[in-house]
C-alpha cells in the first residue's frame, strides 16, 4: 500500500506550490544502518532479500517510508556492496520495536551482526510528485557543523534545500536532519533517475520503496 505524504502549501508572497509532509506524518527519526559486504559477495542475494522481505513493511505501523538502498562495486558509482536501507519513522516507540523489541532488526543481526547506526533529529521533509513504485536511486549527503557555525541557521539552510529539493520533477522525497553527537547534518532525496553527487554525497540504487498509508 502506498501512503499519501503531501499536502500542497501556496506560499502566498510568491505564489509558488511547496509539497510539504502531511503533519500526521512528520518524521520523529531518521535512521540508517550501511552494511558494506565483501566484494565479491553476491549482490543477487540482497535483491531477493528485498523481494521477499520488502512487503513486509508495506504497512509497518509507525513508519513512514523506508527505502532499500544499495551500492554495487562493479557499477561506476561505487567502490564497494553495501545493502543501507534508510528510513523515516513517524513513531518513536515503532522504531524501538523494529530495533530491540524482535520485529525485524533482529533478522539483520542474525545475518550480518549488528550494524552502527546512524540516526538524525528530523528538520524539514518535503514529498515530490514521483510516487514510490517510480523510485530508483537515493542519495545521502552528509556535512560537518562547524564549530562557529550559528544552528539557526543551518536549520535554516537544510530546511530551505529540502524545499527546493521537493518542487524538483523527478522527486519522491526530500529530508534533512542533524546528529548532535557528531554534528553532522544529512539530506537524503529518493529520484526517479540518476542523481548529480558532490564530494559529500553517496548514490544509492533504490530496490523497493516501502511506504505505508496514514491509517498505519
């Protein structure tokens, strides 16, 4: 099942439509586990892990979209295997079953072991026009906080990206978020083609887009 994310905003100085998240759908978490795998390893292996377990989080009740993210090393955009779905959560307590509570990352730990992840405090999320069936790639762009930088305005600064990253054609969605125990922040975008990268930014090819209906 599919969700509906957005609701449109005109902005009324600039009449300009900003696909802003539902409020009952505001992310509480960003959350990522990347698990590089040897280079060798059989990527076919994640596809059918996708495949089968995927639908599974379809109607995942507190979640709001996760995305199956991975990096092939015989493609020109990686160097290494790497399955790293990526999620938002809109329920904190939905996150902590999935996680510790036997509801699904125990299958993770079971097959690879444990992976670090990493987790962001949402600032700004935007859905696009591209529904989920249509997304194929993700990125993560991920910078340093600076030590002087003034937070306010880097919130700002994130938020006004996510807004202009949603009104792009080729968008499903766009979030940003901050770690404040390494102070970093990330953005990550879910596109219907191949993204522009920088030296900050990692490509992902997008298997399977789960996200659940706002009844869930």
């Amino acid at each position: 099942m599919a969700g509906c994310l957005v609701r449109q905003r005109i902005c009324r100085r600039c009449g300009v439509s900003d696909n802003v998240l539902d409020p009952h759908l505001w992310p509480q978490l960003l959350l990522q586990y990347p698990i590089t795998l040897p280079t060798d390893y059989d990527m076919q292996i994640i596809e059918e892990r996708v495949r089968t377990r995927g639908p599974a989080f379809d109607d995942r009740a507190g979640l709001i979209c996760k995305a199956y993210c991975v990096r092939v090393a015989d493609s020109a955009e990686s160097p290494v295997n790497e399955y790293a779905p990526f999620y938002l959560w809109g329920d904190s307590a939905a996150a902590a079953q999935f996680l510790w509570r036997g509801a699904g990352f125990d299958g993770i730990v079971r097959d690879f072991g444990r992976p670090a992840i990493h987790t962001w405090g949402p600032e700004a999320a935007a859905a696009g026009a591209v529904p989920p069936g249509a997304v194929t790639y993700a990125t993560v762009r991920s910078t340093p906080i600076a030590q002087s930088a003034d937070l306010v305005e880097v919130a700002a600064t994130l938020a006004a990206r996510v807004r202009d990253a949603g009104r792009q054609p080729g968008t499903h969605l766009a979030v940003a978020g901050i770690d404040p125990s390494s102070w970093r922040a990330v953005e990550f975008m879910t596109t219907d083609g191949a993204p522009v990268v920088d030296e900050h930014t990692t490509s992902y090819c997008v298997l399977h887009v789960s996200q659940p209906g706002p009844d869930r």
